[in-house]
C-alpha cells in the first residue's frame, strides 16, 4: 500500500500528465484495503502501460528525427544519445531546435540569393534594350510590351489573312508574304506588255523611250494651240479648228 500511495501522489501531483484512462465504476477491484473498500488505484496498471507506451514512442520519434537530422544536416553526425540508453524531450527538442536553425540560415540565404538574382535580371534586362539608368527599367518594359502586343496582332491577323495555321512560325509568314509578292510582280509585269503589246523586255524599253521622246513635243503642242483658240479644254479643240474654218 506504501508504494501504491507513493504511485498516487505522483499521479496527483501537478508535473504529472492528464490521466487518459479512469478508474473503473464497475464492481471488480484490483486492489482492497483492511476493510475491504476499493482502494481507488484500479486505473494505474491501464496509466502506467500507457506511459511506457508512450517511452517507447519517444524512441521511435528520436529515430524519426535522427533520420530527418541527418537528410538536413549530413555534416551534424554528433547525437546527443549516442552516450545515453534513455530517451528524454529535451534532447528531442535540441535536435528540433538544430534543424529549425538550419532552415533558417537557409531562408536568410536564399533571400540574399534572390536579391542578387533579380539584380543580375535587371542589369541584363538593361543591356538587351539598352537601358542606362534604372529609372528607365519600367518605361522601356511598358514600350516593350507595347511593341510585343502590336506584334503579336500583327502576326495574328496575317495568320488569318493568309489562311496559315495560328502555330505556323514568323519564317512561314514571311516566306508566304514573299510568294505573294512575287505573285502580284509577276502579273504586273504581264499587264505592263499586254499593255504595251510585247514581251520582249527590251521591246517594253524602247516603246517606253519612244513614248518619252514623243509625249514632250505633242504636250507643248496641245498647250500652244489651247493658248491660240483661247480655251481650257482639250476636247474642244476640234470644235474650235472647225469654226476657223
């Protein structure tokens, strides 16, 4: 019963954890005193299982964080129960407190990393567009992405114009555009000499050169004899001779 009563008062006591497990209402008991009243510690074989169930979980939540330890800090080889059979929180939480330091540093260097990566982003972003201050970073940036929408319409109504693919590359644009080109060349040309009634190039030269030695003298004709009859239209010119007569 001493001990029974020893096992109680550590029970009651403050730094002991909420019991889970209560004693039983029922009409067996464990344990019996002179007078065989219950004694009132039917719940501690149920208490104390719990609690060694709970050592053991401690072990297997130090594997678990060892493990953990040793993925995040491979350097960290030094465990604080190598030395010990007994497994205690506080040791847990120093290997706990190990790793969120870690993680910390970490973040602080990455935060230092980013800083000199958009920086190396915004010294290139200078260089491409040729920038020379950083307050022309953000009106260069809006021309761009003015430029970049009007060509992206651009490129977008000649694919519809063109009857092309909306995944067909520029290249393909520019070389359909091109045979377009050619197209319209090649059948002014073919109006030029049903115009001129040949299909000799050199032919096309020579009526274009006796047109040009022709159209002077004939125009300086037509204006004498508009200034002469003293009118302003050339179709009445005929009219006029006609009444000279």
């Amino acid at each position: 019963l001493k001990v029974l009563s020893q096992i109680d008062s550590i029970l009651q006591s403050p730094r002991a954890p909420p019991l889970i497990f209560r004693p039983s209402k029922g009409p067996v008991q464990n344990y019996s005193k002179e007078n065989g009243q219950g004694c009132g510690f039917e719940h501690l074989p149920l208490t104390i299982e719990m609690w060694a169930d709970q050592l053991i979980a401690l072990k297997d939540l130090h594997r678990s964080l060892r493990k953990l330890s040793l993925e995040l800090l491979p350097w960290n080889t030094k465990d604080p129960l190598d030395n010990r059979e007994s497994t205690r929180v506080e040791d847990l939480q120093f290997i706990v407190d190990a790793i969120l330091e870690e993680l910390e540093h970490k973040e602080k260097n990455s935060q230092t990393q980013s800083l000199q990566t958009l920086s190396a982003i915004v010294s290139h972003f200078q260089k491409l567009f040729d920038v020379n201050s950083l307050n022309g970073v953000y009106p260069r940036m809006n021309e761009v992405y003015t430029k970049l929408g009007e060509m992206t319409n651009t490129m977008r109504n000649l694919h519809e114009l063109l009857e092309l693919d909306s995944s067909a590359p520029p290249t393909v644009v520019v070389d359909t555009v091109g045979k377009l080109c050619d197209i319209i060349n090649k059948n002014v040309t073919e109006q030029v000499q049903q115009l001129l009634g040949t299909q000799d190039i050199h032919s096309i030269i020579n009526k274009l050169e006796e047109h040009e030695s022709f159209f002077p003298p004939f125009q300086a004709l037509i204006q004498d004899l508009l200034c002469l009859l003293e009118i302003s239209n050339m179709d009445d010119i005929l009219p006029a001779v006609q009444n000279l007569k």
